[in-house]
C-alpha cells in the first residue's frame, strides 16, 4: 500500500501534458514569433516605401512637380515646388534638376546615378548626396534633349511616420495569428490529452475486472486509432476472460463430475463385493445351511453378473469418449433399425407394457440418417430398458420417428410410466445417475446407460434429450443429420 501511494504521489507530482507541451514550445515559438514580426514590418516598410516611390514617380511623369537647376546639390526648398506636389511635400523634400555633369560627380557617392543616366524613369530609396538621412526618391529624364534629369524625394521618415498605422496591424495581425495559433494547438493538446486519460481510465477499469469500459471515438484518425485499440483490447479481453470463466466452470463441472464418479463407483462396486466376501466367509466357515448355501451361491452370480455388466458399461463408456471404439456412420434406415428393437421385445417372455411404432416419414420414403446400425439399437434398447422400468404392465410405450423442418431426424422412446422430476431429468445423463426410486425398488441398473447413449450420440454427430413430468410419462428423443443429402449427393 505504501509503495501503491507513492507511485501516485510522484505520477501526481508529473507536469501535465499541456503543460510539458507548452514548457518545451513557448521558447521555440516566442523566437518564431520575433522573427516572424521582425519579417512582416521589414517587408511592410519596403512595400511602403516602394509604394510611396511609385506615387512620386507617377506624380513626376504626370506634371505635378517644376523644378529650378540648382547644379550641384542644388535642391529647392518649398518655394521650388508648385500646386498639388507641393503641398504634398510640405516639410518632407522636395524636387531638384540634375545635370549630365552633376550625376556623374554622385556616381562615386550614389550608386543609383549610373541606372537614373541609363533610364527614362526610374525610382528607389536609400542614402543621397543632398540629404542627412534616407529619403525616397523618383527620378525621370527632361525632354528637351540636354540629359537633365529631374528627381523628387521625401524623407523616409516621413513614408514611416505615414504608413505608421499601417506597421501597427502588421504587428497586430502577426501576434494575432500566433495568439490564434497557440488557442488551436491548446485545444488539440487538451483533446489529445483527454484521449490519453480517456485510455488511461479504460486501462484502470480492464484492470479492475471491468471489460465492459469503452473509450469514446476521437474526431481525428490517430485518436479514433487508438479508441478503437483500446475498444478492441476491451472487448478481446472480455471475451477471454468469458472463456476462461466458462472453462473453469466446466473444469469445476468435471471435477465435481469426477469426485461424485469416484464415490458412485466405488458405491457400487463396494457393495457387492463386501455383500459376497460376506456370503463367502460364512459358507467357508460353515455358518450356513445347505439351503441357505444354495441360495447364497445363486445371488453370488447374480452379483458378479452385475458387476461384469457395471465393468463392462465403463470400459465402453471410456472408450467411445476417448475415440478408441471407432463409429461406422452411414447413411441408416430408421425404420428398420426401430423394427428390430420392435420386434426383439415382443419375442421377449414374460407381462409387458404393451409396444407400438410410429413412424412419420416423407412422402412414403424410408427416413434415412447418419449413423451406426449396432450404436442407434444400443441407444434405443437402452430407452425402451428404462421405459421398462418405469411403466406399469398396463402402460404403453411408443418407438417412434419423424423428420423435421430443419433436415434432421428425429427418433426416440416415448412412455406412460412414473415419469421424473425436474432435478432427476437434469442428473440423468449422469454417470451412475439412479433416483432414489430406482434404488429403494432395488431396480437393476448401473445408471451408465443414459452416459452411454449421449456419448454415442456426440460421436455420431447428433444430440440428445428427456422430456418427463413426474406421474406423466417419459420422452427420450435422439436427433440424427439426414441421410438423404449425402446420398443425393454421392449420386451426383
């Protein structure tokens, strides 16, 4: 217990995985992040400025701007500027006419001078000659011939402090999108995390003897993988775990089975054995009259007898169930076999119940199932035995046949005598099962005979059943694959 605590102590002192998540994470994406706003406002700034760039240059070619030669650095202030240009550069630059001459003393200054002598128009941004910090300009050759080239700036500052609001909503919408971002990957870390406990309470509960947990389906594959993994595990194990509760009952059953075997036997071979050492000992030592020796040696054989029969029964009830007294099943006429059980009781001497057959059969056909000859006589001999038994001299008992709606056959023993109840029908197929009935009547009988039936009938591949209410009578049926398919189709 102690050790069981301390396991939960230190699993309770784990950082969650939301936590573990964003512990390993955060600084990975606080870095993705400068970067990222660092990228956007550089990228910001160089479409405004090229933007402003483009709209001076547009301005220039459309007239806006007239400038006074200034020669070298010669830049106008505003009075150099007229109408919309001017007021559009109002303390922000100004406008200036370069000579040929003039930009070829900036080329060793201005690296733009060589492309501004090579184009019509152009525009840019950066450092110039006549200025102390970074300006936007646009430049366009004059018409009149002479290779003048009128240029137009503002200070870069100035596009910045414009396009201001501008930078603003780069950085909003950059931090937005990873605030976004991080809202998204904490839901799925939060659904990827219930999976986990989701799995992890499944397992405590399967652990706990409880198969019957199942986990919820994710709305992702991996997560609905790895539901219907432990969904699978659940339901596998409560299989097995069925099956092996079911075996164990069973192998409790044959235990019991064995156990209640063990004492029938030795019950009932004990008793005859001790009742003839007994008979044995008294005519040895001369205890006995002669009519009292004549009588004991007659209940001596009729004792072996029994006892030859009872060791007889368990030598074939062993080998049907283990295999070792192989069945000849084939295709079996019903008829005829009831007619022979029929007919060997009628022969037999002495006061009966009386005897009858029924047979219900297809069409006038011979009902034919599989089977062997000499094991269905056996198991109806056997029937008609008990029925025997049970069924006073002016009873009736009934050997009869029918097909059923499911193609098998249907066969069996059915009688008017004392009947069973629901306790001895449940313990008939029992081995050395007798009621208490049989037993006070002194009734011969081992009790293998029904084990015997059943355990021919498994091997021939067919079941069989009682049916009785005590004081009604008794229906001890057997049922049978056809035989008619397999001849059609060995004909076929």
């Amino acid at each position: 217990m102690p050790m069981i605590r301390s396991s939960k102590n230190a699993r309770d002192s784990l950082p969650t995985l939301r936590r573990r998540f964003f512990a390993r994470f955060s600084v990975g994406a606080a870095i993705a992040l400068a970067v990222v706003l660092a990228v956007s406002l550089f990228l910001a700034d160089a479409l405004a400025a090229r933007w402003t760039a483009r709209s001076l240059l547009q301005d220039l070619e459309d007239g806006l701007y007239q400038a006074i030669p200034g020669g070298m650095g010669g830049a106008m202030g505003m009075g150099g500027a007229m109408g919309m240009g001017a007021r559009r550069m109002r303390g922000m630059g100004g406008t200036l006419l370069l000579t040929t001459d003039t930009l070829r003393t900036y080329e060793a200054v201005w690296p733009d001078a060589r492309r501004i002598q090579s184009s019509q128009a152009t525009y840019g941004s950066g450092r110039v000659p006549w200025a102390r910090e970074p300006v936007v300009w646009a430049a366009r050759r004059q018409e009149d011939g002479d290779g003048a080239v009128q240029v137009v700036w503002t200070r870069l500052s100035a596009v910045r402090a414009a396009a201001a609001g501008t930078y603003s909503l780069v950085a909003a919408a950059t931090v937005a999108s990873f605030a976004v971002g991080a809202f998204v990957t904490d839901i799925g870390v939060k659904k990827v995390a219930q999976a986990v406990r989701a799995a992890a309470d499944t397992s405590r509960q399967m652990a706990e003897g409880d198969f019957t947990a199942r986990m919820i389906v994710g709305d992702t594959r991996e997560l609905a993988e790895l539901s219907a993994a432990a969904n699978h595990l659940a339901e596998s194990l409560d299989r097995t775990v069925t099956q092996l509760r079911s075996q164990n009952e069973e192998l409790a059953r044959l235990e019991r089975m064995q156990r209640e075997f063990v004492a029938d036997a030795s019950h009932e071979l004990r008793a005859p054995l001790t009742a003839m050492a007994i008979t044995l000992d008294a005519a040895a030592d001369g205890l006995m009259s002669e009519e009292e020796t004549v009588e004991a040696w007659s209940v001596l054989r009729s004792e072996v007898r029994r006892l030859s029969r009872t060791v007889a029964e368990l030598l074939d009830l062993s080998r049907i169930e283990s295999g070792r007294e192989p069945l000849s099943v084939s295709p079996v006429d019903v008829g005829k076999v009831i007619e022979g059980v029929y007919q060997w009781y009628r022969a037999l001497p002495g006061k009966l119940p009386s005897f009858g057959i029924e047979m219900n059969s297809l069409e006038g056909r011979p009902l034919v199932a599989l089977a062997d000859r000499d094991a269905l006589h056996r198991c109806l001999v056997n029937f008609v035995d008990n029925s025997i038994r049970a069924t006073p001299p002016e009873g009736r008992i009934s050997i009869w046949a029918r097909p059923l709606d499911n193609g098998r056959i249907e066969l069996g023993v059915t009688d008017t005598g004392e009947g069973m109840t629901s306790e001895e029908v449940s313990r008939a197929w029992e081995r050395f099962s007798r009621s208490e009935r049989a037993r006070a009547k002194g009734s011969p009988g081992s009790g293998l005979g029904l084990a015997i039936v059943r355990a021919l009938v498994t091997t021939m591949g067919g079941e069989a059943g009682l049916e009785s209410e005590e004081g009604r009578g008794t229906r001890a049926w057997i049922r049978l694959r056809s035989g008619d398919d397999t001849q059609s189709l060995s004909k076929q």
